[in-house]
C-alpha cells in the first residue's frame, strides 16, 4: 500500500480525536513511566497520550514516514519510530500502556497479536484498542461493489480482503480474559458514532484519508476519478438528507481495554 496522507487523513481531525480521547478517558493508570502509540498516525492520539503522562516516556510507532514525518512535527518533544505492528515489540523496558487507536484493524492475525501485545505490558500494565467496526456498514459495502464492477476489478483484485476482519466483540474479551492472559479485568464495548456530513461528497472525502485508500491507489490514474465518481452516486442515494441538510455518517467503532494483574 502506498504511502498515508497526513493532510488528508487530519481534514477530520476533531472526528478522528473524538474516540481516541475516549478511549484514553477509560485507561484507568494514575501515572505511566513507558506509553506505546502503536499506529500513531500524524500524532493526534499520541498528543493526547503525552498530555495524559507527561512524566512518561511516550514513544509513537507507525509503518508510514509521511505520518511521522507530521508527528514529529506536532511533537517535537516526543519519540516516533517507524516499525510495523505486526513485528513490533517494546524497547527499553516494558510499556505501563500499550495504546493502539485505529490501526490494529489494519493487521491480520488477531488471535496472536493481542495476547502478544498484552504479555508486553509490565505488571498492572494496560492495553487500549479502537477499532473501526463498519465493513458492513454502506459506506465500505459500497466501496466493495464498486471494486467489483468489470473496469475496476481487474486492477482491485480481490475487494473482500482489502482489509482485514476483525473478530467479534465476544472474540478479544476472550482472548484476554482466559486464564492464562493473567488479566486484572477487561472492558470491551461498542459505540457507534453519528457524523453529521455536509454532502455525499465531503463523507469520500472523509473515507479517501482511509478505507477508500487501499482501493483508489491500486487503479491506472485515468480510472482513479471514475471510481470516486461511481462511489459517491451510491454514497448520495445510501444516505439520506437530514432536516439541516446533512447526511448522518454512522461509523461502528470497537473499544478495548485490558489491565494485566500487578
């Protein structure tokens, strides 16, 4: 996958804070020594985290050098490291809070990766994740029709797995609270967010900085506006006008959070 964009991703920043925030908000650690930012993005949610903890050592680890180009930008003051969660493991001592806003679901293999990363923790440690919940909402089933009419699919490939699925709610409160996880507690819940949305076209908008990424990028650039174009005819008939003359955006998001035993 091509490089993120920051600007794009940033034009909802007050949208894409709103549930970082209250994530963190039920991270209940009185103080941190060591924070991890696993996905950190353009540093919006490591911000929060280092205004959290600022005693602690917050490190901000992303895959993309735009993003952390733009978060060391933000926070000159903070860590950034570029590594793929999917590898990643704690340097320098064991992390108080493994933070994780809106990227795990761009990783496969969850029924290893979060035990993984909840056995990193230090004792009374606690691992907080969002996760967007949408793919069968109509803004990213409509993204899968589209890819797989006959002038885009053969440059698409296969639209069902352009992201990877997440497990059931019931799946990651068992993953961590089994025995062995030695988990303290563990809070898992689901909130679905309205966004209130001038047009069809400022809700493309909102999705080019993320589920609509994986699908444009992989087109000719001749085809890149025609499957925006047929995107959003689809996007203005799935969402109605409200009595302000908005379309409500509703958007699923899963949150975790898990405290290891001290």
């Amino acid at each position: 996958m091509l490089d993120w964009n920051p600007a794009l991703y940033l034009r909802f920043a007050d949208e894409r804070t709103r549930p970082a925030a209250e994530l963190l908000a039920r991270v209940s650690l009185p103080q941190a020594r060591r924070v991890a930012d696993l996905g950190c993005g353009p540093g919006n949610s490591t911000e929060l985290l280092v205004q959290r903890f600022p005693e602690a050592q917050v490190t901000g680890i992303d895959n993309s050098r735009a993003m952390l180009e733009a978060a060391r930008r933000q926070l000159p003051g903070a860590s950034f490291t570029l590594a793929d969660i999917c590898a990643w493991a704690p340097e320098g001592g064991a992390p108080d809070l493994i933070y994780a806003n809106a990227s795990l679901q761009w990783v496969g293999g969850h029924e290893t990766l979060i035990p993984r990363l909840f056995a990193a923790l230090a004792p009374g440690g606690v691992l907080a994740i969002q996760m967007p919940d949408n793919r069968e909402e109509p803004s990213h089933r409509l993204m899968r029709e589209v890819a797989a009419l006959p002038r885009f699919a053969p440059h698409i490939g296969d639209a069902a797995s352009v992201r990877t699925d997440i497990l059931p709610i019931g799946g990651y409160y068992d993953l961590l609270a089994a025995p062995q996880a030695c988990a303290a507690s563990v809070d898992v819940w689901h909130t679905v967010y309205q966004h209130p949305m001038e047009s069809a076209a400022a809700i493309v908008q909102w999705l080019r900085g993320t589920g609509l990424k994986p699908f444009v990028e992989g087109l000719p650039e001749a085809l890149q506006a025609d499957f925006l174009g047929e995107y959003e005819k689809r996007v203005d008939a799935a969402y109605g006008i409200r009595a302000d003359g908005r379309r409500l955006l509703a958007f699923p998001r899963l949150f975790i959070v898990a405290q290891r035993q001290p």
